[in-house]
C-alpha cells in the first residue's frame, strides 16, 4: 500500500493509481453511495472524466472518490494530495504549507488550504471510553518569550494548552481561555474515567482531584521532576513537540486556528508506534465525510475594506459587493 515515499511517488506520477488507491481505502466492504450509503451502484463511462464516476441506483446521484471528503471541490491532483498527507504524517514536527507550496509548484494559499483540510480529517471522534490508568494533566502557554521586557507567563498574550495524556497511551490536548479550577476540573471530568491515577504538578487548581479519582500524585518541579513513578514526564515530551513544531517549523500560528493545529500533532502522538504508512492510511481514511470550504474554516478572517461608508470584501474577487455597514 504506502510505506516510504518511493510507494507515494507513483501516486504523483498517476493520477488514475492515485484515484485507486483512495477508493480502496474509502471503500474496501465495497463502493457505497455517499449521499444514501445505497449499495447499488453503477459506473458511469464518458470520454471528458478525469477520474472514475458512479451513479447510484437509490437516490440516483452521481458521485467520484472524492464526493463527500476533504478532497470535494478542489482542483489540485490527488497524487498531490496523497504526497502532503505523507508528509504531514511523517514529519515530527510538522511540515509547513511554504515547503509544500515550493515542492507541489502549487501557489501558497492552496497549500495552506490543503494542510488546513488534511488537519480536519486527522481530527478524531470524541472517545468511546475515557483515557484510564495513569494519566498525566498539564498545562502550557505558546506566545512570545519576550515582551516589553516581561518573560515567562506574563509577556504578551498566550494562548494556553491543557494535555491529558495516558502512560503510553492515547492524548487529548485543548485550548482553555484559564487555568483555574473550575476551567480544569470541567476539562477532566468527561475525558478521565474515576479509576484512573492523576498526574500533575503543584499548581493549586489541580487540588482536590484525590477525592473523585483513584490517585492523585503531585510532582513539585521547585524540587524535583521525578519521584518514583509520579512525573509530568510524557506531557513534557508532548508540549516539547508540541513548540518545536509551532516555533520552528510554522513560526506563527493563530489562536483561532491552534485547535487544528493540536488535531495534528494528537494524530502523530496518538499512532507513533505505528508505520509512516499505516499514520497515512489512517489519515486518508479519515477524509471521508469532513467536507470543508474556505469560508467555514475556523476563525477566517474576511479581509475587509472601508469605502465610503460601506464595508466591501477583498476576497474572493468574484465576490466583490456592499457589505454591511460598519458597527
């Protein structure tokens, strides 16, 4: 199937291969219709397809491989597709859309766009049980280092990043507005199960956790970082990715867009004892069903401009028309 880049390469060279290869994965019980999930389906022939075309026989609509996916409505080459989602899956540390805009030859704002939906589909359906055993809760705060003289927590505005990590296990990382305790405890109650044993530091919200949870041990990193089997330890490795990635591969990254951002890394944490191919597989896999346009991404900005007294969009050009006026 994938294994290393040399099996992706022949997905960059045919786009008919590379159209196979998503409908084997999308579809491997057998083609069903994306609209209804009919069963009957019949294959439609025509000189001008660019890729294969079904029409289903219950609701009698014509799809593609790509209907219904984060591959709906774009016009880049899947081939193209299937090497990003490679990339993102293997890179460590992420990889950033100016390299995939200066390796694909395609413009920046396409490849932004694409890492965007590749994000999307990496993002995973809310867990069937909560994370159990030992369980590690920390927090960390992405922004400048420096500001105005000011280091540490207070310089500029930072965005906080709460991890809840299993001791080899699985990872749920949020964007909290706070860390007191009111904001934390309601963050672990939904995901972390009764019987677990709680892993913190010694920040005071993370007090009373010992009364509704199985353990509850607390690392004083003033003194130490590790005592026997109570650590921080996997959250740190978390959050030392984590920043390596926002820091030195994106440089920047908005507040609005860090959730998906997160959804990225969880999926490279979540299966790093799996393959290159299988972290690729399982990507492409998710594609099906998350169909995203430009204007519903999370937090897009319409750049706006005054004239007159009427606010007029920038982009796209074809849209060009009087807003509303200014508040």
């Amino acid at each position: 199937m994938i294994q290393n880049v040399s099996d992706v390469a022949q997905y960059l060279a045919d786009e008919r291969k590379a159209g196979e290869l998503i409908e084997r994965l999308r579809w491997s019980d057998g083609i069903k219709c994306p609209y209804c999930s009919h069963s009957k389906i019949y294959e439609t022939k025509g000189p001008n397809l660019v890729r294969k075309q079904w029409k289903c026989g219950g609701c009698r609509k014509k799809f593609s491989v790509t209907t219904r996916s984060i591959f709906e409505g774009s016009h880049i080459k899947l081939g193209y597709w299937i090497y990003a989602i490679y990339k993102m899956c293997v890179s460590k540390k992420g990889v950033s859309a100016h390299q995939l805009h200066r390796e694909l030859g395609i413009t920046y704002k396409s490849a932004w766009f694409m890492c965007h939906r590749i994000r999307y589909a990496m993002t995973q359906p809310p867990l069937k049980d909560k994370l159990s055993g030992v369980v590690e809760v920390d927090e960390t705060y992405i922004g400048p280092k420096k500001v105005r003289g000011k280091t540490g927590r207070g310089a500029g505005k930072k965005a906080i990043v709460v991890a809840l990590i299993e001791r080899d296990g699985r990872a749920r990382t949020f964007k909290v507005p706070d860390v007191k305790a009111r904001t934390l405890k309601a963050l672990i109650g939904p995901n972390v199960a009764e019987t677990a044993h709680i892993m913190t530091d010694s920040w005071r919200a993370y007090s009373g956790l010992a009364k509704r949870y199985a353990g509850h041990g607390v690392v004083n990193h003033s003194r130490e970082y590790v005592r026997g089997i109570i650590h921080t330890n996997f959250a740190e490795s978390y959050f030392s990715l984590l920043k390596r990635g926002l820091f030195g591969t994106f440089h920047h990254v908005s507040e609005k867009h860090l959730p998906r951002y997160l959804r990225e890394f969880e999926h490279r944490w979540n299966m790093r004892h799996a393959t290159d191919g299988e972290r690729t597989v399982a990507a492409i896999r998710g594609a099906e069903g998350k169909r995203r346009g430009r204007s519903r991404l999370p937090g897009r900005r319409r750049g706006l401009q005054r004239k007159g007294c009427w606010l007029w969009e920038r982009r796209p050009w074809s849209l060009w028309r009087p807003g509303r006026p200014a508040w």
